[in-house]
C-alpha cells in the first residue's frame, strides 16, 4: 500500500486522474491520512472512473 499522492488540483480533471495513477502503486488499494482504502467491483455501483472523477474535482 502506498501513501496518499498528492493531486495538484491546477491540472484539468483528466490529467488529475493520469497523474494520480502513475503516482499510486495499486489505484484499488491504498492509505488515506493513515486510513486503509480499498475499493472493490460491484455491479451497478459507479465505476472508478466516475467515483476518481468526483474525488478530482472537489
């Protein structure tokens, strides 16, 4: 697991997500402020895609 990567949040949302990938060794599972994060498939649920969307743009 690795720390939390930092986001600079002056790129577009696209390049927020690229560069947050590239950051993170598992984009599924890390640590968050010292929290474990995983996140898992569940049909019907929004995908990473949307859910890393959100994340960025707050």
């Amino acid at each position: 697991m690795t720390n939390q990567p930092h986001i600079d949040q002056t790129l577009p949302v696209q390049e927020r997500i690229a560069s947050f990938l590239r950051a993170t060794d598992n984009p599924y599972q890390m640590q968050i402020n010292g929290m474990s994060v995983e996140m898992r498939y569940c049909n019907g649920a929004p995908t990473l895609q949307e859910k890393m969307t959100r994340i960025c743009q707050q």
